[in-house]
C-alpha cells in the first residue's frame, strides 16, 4: 500500500511526501532483510551469540581484576603488619616461659654491659637496640632510679608481657669526664728529670711483706731506661716500670684506694713522705718506637676512656684528702717509661694537678 500511495502522490504533484513514505518503507525492511539474509547463511540467532561473546569477554576481564586487586590487598595487609610490629603469628608462637626466659635473658645482656667498668649510661644505651631486636621486646632501655647528673644508679629494664628488671648499678650519666670536677690546683710544670721527680723517702715505714715491700733508696735492678727498654708483653714490661718506680720511692705495690667513682688501684702507693702527706704512683711503660713498612714511627700514649677514667679517681682521691680532718695532702704521680703522653692526655694531666715526668 505504500509503494501504491506513493505512486498517487507522485502522480498529483505531491513529491515529499512520496519520498518520506519511500524512506519509512525501506526503513521497516531492513530488519526484515537482515534477518532473510542471516537464515539464508546459516546465522541465525545472531544476536544471542553476540551476547554470549561479551558475557564470555567480561567474565575473564572480571577475573583479571579480582586476581589484581587480591595481590594488592594481601600486599597492604602485609606492609600494615610490619607497620604495626605484629610479626605475623611467629611473635605469638612463644609461650609465656619463653617469654620470661627471653626477657630475663636480654635484662641480663644489658646489665653486663652497664657494669663494664669503662661504660657510661649513654654508651650503655646505644648498645641496647640489637639485645631488643635479639629477643623481641617490646622494651629494653636503662632507667635512672637515683644519683646526681654526674654519677647515676641505674638498671636496664626489659618488657614483652612479662616485664623485668635488673640490678641497681651505680655509673657515669655520660661519656667522658661527667664529673663536677672544679680545678682547685694549679697546674703543673711538666718535669723531665727523674731524680727530681723520685726522691728517696726520709722516713720508711716498717716493712711486713719483704715481696712486696721494698725500702726507700735501695739500689734499682735496673735504670729507668732499662726498665723502658724490657723487652716481652705489655704487663712484663709495665712489671719491670713498676718494679722500678717502687725501688726509688718505696712503698708498697698495688695499692686500692676508693674514690667517689669506685675503686682505684695505684701500681705504686703507702709511699712514705713527710708527715700528713700520701703519695702514690701510676706506671705507663708502652712501646716508644714501632717499625711500620720498614718505617720507624713513634707511638704516643693516648687518652681513652678507661685512662680518663683513671685521672679522675686520681683527682677525686687527692681532693677528698683535702677535706679530712687534719687535711692529708695527696699526690699522685704518673711516670712514663717508653712512649711519652699523648698531647691530649698530657693536657688532662696538667688540668687535673697531676705531676708527670717521661723519659728522654
């Protein structure tokens, strides 16, 4: 009917709307077409298996993407952890004996490092982190429970859950000279003459331990610069300087003082000198000359910390003589054999009122 409308309309003079009716015909067959020509070939149902296609292509897509986002969130989950220093179930696999051994354990660590006798609160302190990391605590430090700025007791205290805690020790706060060391003396001039420097005792003390006990002004075994030239170890050659220093000046060899810092061993002390005054001695007989690639290089004694140490309990012990009652004057000296003082540890000497004499 339309094609004979239009026909009508063409024949009238009425050409639009023939070909508006020529579109819409043609427009309605298309599909009409399509669906002839798709049986024809052998395609029928085209459209269903278009659909399947894409619901085959979106199902793998979808899969691509849940694998994705399941590496992404185990990767997050696996980084919060660390984070969060939960260690996963390996943290929680010990038993609470294990717990208390480990922690008793790294306490025990920590508080052999405080009592080292050249350690220092802070110096303690570094050395705790790889002890924590050792035993997975949660907490390992050293806690001041008393003392002053300068000499503080303290203890290393542990914690996983259980918590525990070492021994009370007595230490340096810090590294170095920490104590309030005020220069009450005037330094010293540097002597090089070890006559002046040992003198004879005039009164000698009564001698009870002949192996230990020498009288003042007996001839030496040896002349300083054999002593300084003794081959052997270091404690053989520091014996033959000590052995020395006790034959000039008398006295008695190894003798322990306390000071505010603890104890401090003196090679040479009880020297007898004139009324009211202590004298004591320190002996340094180190190696002078080494030879280093055919080179002959000149060593020095230097200043380290357990040395330093040594200086200030020397200090400590002739100024606690000044506040007895009648006042003691002390005086303790530093003899060097072979290698002379260290700039450094010459210095010190001089600003903590310590004599010092060295050889050649």
């Amino acid at each position: 009917s339309s094609v004979i409308d239009s026909v009508h309309a063409i024949a009238t003079g009425s050409i639009g709307g023939a070909i508006k009716k020529v579109e819409t015909a043609l427009g309605n067959a298309v599909p009409i077409l399509i669906g002839f020509l798709a049986r024809l070939i052998g395609l029928g149902g085209i459209s269903q298996k278009v659909r399947d296609f894409i619901t085959k292509v979106r199902a793998k897509v979808d899969a691509a993407i849940d694998k994705v986002l399941k590496k992404i969130v185990d990767a997050v989950k696996k980084l919060l952890s660390r984070l969060l220093g939960r260690g996963g179930a390996r943290a929680d696999q010990r038993s609470d004996a294990d717990k208390r051994r480990d922690v008793n354990a790294a306490v025990a660590a920590g508080t052999a490092l405080l009592r080292d006798r050249t350690a220092t609160a802070q110096s303690t302190r570094r050395k705790l982190p790889p002890i924590k990391s050792r035993y997975k605590l949660t907490r390992l430090e050293v806690v001041k429970v008393g003392g002053t700025d300068a000499r503080e007791t303290d203890r290393v205290v542990g914690e996983i859950n259980p918590k525990a805690e070492g021994p009370e020790v007595v230490i340096d706060a810090g590294d170095g000279v920490t104590l309030a060391i005020r220069e009450e003396e005037k330094a010293p001039t540097r002597i090089t003459d070890p006559a002046r420097m040992l003198p004879p005792a005039s009164n000698p003390t009564v001698i009870t331990d002949p192996a230990r006990l020498l009288p003042a002004g007996r001839p030496t075994t040896r002349t300083m610069a054999q002593a300084a030239n003794v081959r052997g170890t270091g404690k053989e050659r520091g014996s033959a300087l000590e052995e020395y220093v006790h034959e000039m000046a008398g006295g008695q060899r190894e003798v322990t003082v306390q000071t505010p810092m603890g104890a401090r061993r003196h090679d040479v002390g009880n020297v007898p000198r004139q009324t009211q005054t202590e004298m004591a001695y320190e002996a340094k007989n180190y190696l002078r000359w080494v030879t280093v690639n055919s080179v002959k290089v000149e060593k020095q004694v230097p200043l380290n910390t357990f040395i330093r140490s040594e200086i200030d309990r020397d200090f400590l012990w002739m100024r606690a003589g000044r506040r007895l009652t009648p006042p003691v004057h002390r005086v303790v000296q530093w003899v060097f054999g072979g290698a002379h003082p260290s700039p450094e540890l010459a210095a010190l000497l001089s600003k903590r009122g310590i004599p010092y004499v060295t050889r050649g």
